[in-house]
C-alpha cells in the first residue's frame, strides 16, 4: 500500500507545471524526480501505475506495475493490490508494447473476474493505451533504461563492464 500511496502523491506532482509530460486522453504520461516515466490510469477506481523509479528495488526488472482494483462482493470487501515486475526485454518498442499490455491485459482480466464491468469498461480502460505506452517507452529510451538486457535485467547504460 505505501507504493500505492508514493505512486498517488507523485501522480500529484506530475500534474504541475515544473515537470516535463504530456497527457494522452485518458493515460497519464510523464516524468518525475523520483521516477524515470510513469503511466497512469485510474478509471472506475481501477487504477495501474507503469513506472521506473530512478531508486533501485528489489525487483528483477526496472519496469514496474502497481495495481488496484476495488472489491465487488460486500461480504468479503477484499480489493486487489499488487505490485509486479514486467519483463519487457524486447528490442523494439513494437515488442516491449506487447509485453507490457499482455501484462496488463491480465491484470485487467484478473480484476474483472468477480465483478462483471460495463459492456464499454474494458475499451475505456484500454482507450489510447498503446500510443501512451510508446510514449513512456520513448522516456525509458532517452533515460538509457530501455532496452533491458535479458541476461541482466538492467538498462544497457546500467551494466558493469565484465570485460578485463
């Protein structure tokens, strides 16, 4: 929840003026501080955050996606939290845009599940997502984060040199 919670406050102060984005319909796209890129999306309280925080985690890839999606049944008002690596070693930003929106598509299905959405949900939630995508991919591109070195999860400007 503390993720979410950072990822809220920075979507905050993505919104003013000093911080270098551009919005794209209904998907957030931008830069922080804190984060490399981000992607954004909140729509009928189902929320994704795509981003690559400039600290390092304790994940196995830079490319990281929160998650929140409400609980349906009032009995067990469980919402779905997560917090994941995507593995978007692709070398084309065709091929990461795959990865990432397979990734989301999951997510969307996962959340959808108990609670039957609207006939329209799924084409709002997806609504310009893969021109946003290519937008973030294009500041993890210009960050030297993307593209991801298979062997080892990092940005090709983050690797050691192992040659002696």
């Amino acid at each position: 929840m503390k993720g979410v919670l950072a990822i809220l406050a920075a979507l905050g102060l993505f919104t003013t003026a000093s911080v270098a984005s551009a919005q794209s319909d209904e998907w957030f796209v931008g830069t922080h501080p804190e984060y490399h890129a981000a992607l954004v999306r909140d729509v009928d309280d189902v929320f994704v955050a795509i981003f690559v925080p400039k600290e390092p985690s304790i994940y196995a890839s830079p490319l990281l996606m929160e998650t929140m999606a409400p609980a349906c049944d009032t009995k067990q008002p469980v919402g779905l939290h997560a917090t994941m690596a995507i593995m978007a070693f692709g070398d084309s930003a065709e091929e990461r845009l795959a990865e990432v929106r397979r990734t989301v598509q999951d997510f969307y299905d996962r959340s959808v599940r108990s609670c039957p959405p609207s006939d329209d949900f799924e084409v709002r939630f997806f609504h310009r997502f893969d021109d946003a995508y290519l937008a973030t991919d294009k500041l993890l591109v210009e960050a030297g984060i993307f593209p991801l070195d298979p062997i080892e999860g990092l940005g090709r400007d983050e690797q050691e040199d192992v040659s002696n």
